[in-house]
C-alpha cells in the first residue's frame, strides 16, 4: 500500500462517517472483502490460493451506476480518465484490461493485494511464492463479484496516519 500506507502504520478510521453519508471515489475504506480463490492450473494438479481477510484498505473507484474501465494502463470512470488519487492502492497488481458496471446497491472497491500482502491466507497445494493478480498463469475466480462491495461491509474511512510520528498527517481525498 505503500507510500500511502505502510506496514506498521496505526491508521485512525472514521467509523460514524457513512452513517450520515455515503463513500465518495477516492476515498480509502476499511473493509470487508469477500473470499475468493487464486487458481494455478497444473500439469498434475492445480494450486489455489484463497483469500479470506477479515478486513483491508483500498480505495473506493466506483460509485453505484458508473463503469470503471482499464485500458492500456489508464483508468477510466464513466469514459473520463480517472485522477492519480482515485487509482488502486497496488494498481500494479490487478489485470491489465478490465470493466465494471458498478450495480445500484454496490461500491467498486478494487482489491489489488497479492496473496502474499493479505493478512490472512490459506494454501493448498505447492507452498511457492505466491503469485500476483496479474500474473498470466492464474485463474481469478470471484474477484469481480469481491471489488463489487455493499456499504454494510464498509467498515469506515482511513482517516489518518497516526504514528509513526514522521508519517503523521491527514488523509483527505481531493
């Protein structure tokens, strides 16, 4: 998540804000994501990765109605290129090419840490280093439907960093 954050920070999250309001795009949630699965086929046998964090930060990208797109490296929202500020915390991590048509009760929250950044996970299989989102050889299976995120499972906004005190400041959304 670096440089926005970084491991160790203590982050205070505004937890009663979106009892009042509602996400807005480029904002950093603390959520829940839903599990889902990253399959390596094998010549013998295949091995998976499932992603099951109780909570993480990412950005909101997506409003309920918008597309997000990703073509050639580029962020779009609605057809309009999106600012730097409103991009994946890892924008390295995820799929080249992808849209989503953000459903009326639903924030796009792209979840764009590898298996090995997540807090929790689980591993079948051969125990190697575990692959990015975007490697070519995996298969994503539920990651569109886990960055498709219900504001019940939005737990606050990462308000600011609190220590270490050299990275103290706030973290507003432009």
């Amino acid at each position: 998540l670096a440089p926005t954050l970084r491991k160790r920070d203590l982050i205070f999250v505004d937890c009663m804000g979106y009892w009042l309001g509602d996400p807005r795009v480029g904002e950093i949630v603390f959520y829940t994501p839903e599990p889902f699965y990253i399959e390596i086929p094998g010549s013998l046998e295949s091995t998976v990765y499932s992603m099951r964090e109780k909570r993480t930060f990412e950005r909101v990208m997506g409003l309920p109605g918008d597309v997000v797109e990703r073509r050639d490296g580029q962020f779009f929202r609605n057809g309009s290129p999106m600012p730097s500020w409103c991009i994946p915390l890892v924008p390295d991590n995820i799929p080249g090419q992808l849209r989503f048509v953000v459903p009326e009760d639903r924030y796009l929250v792209i979840y764009s840490h590898s298996p090995s950044d997540a807090f929790e996970t689980f591993l079948w299989g051969s125990l190697g280093k575990a692959p990015r989102l975007n490697d070519s050889r995996v298969i994503l299976v539920g990651w569109e439907q886990s960055c498709l995120v219900e504001k019940k499972n939005i737990q606050g906004r990462a308000a600011l960093v609190m220590n270490p005190p050299p990275r103290r400041r706030i973290l507003l959304t432009p």
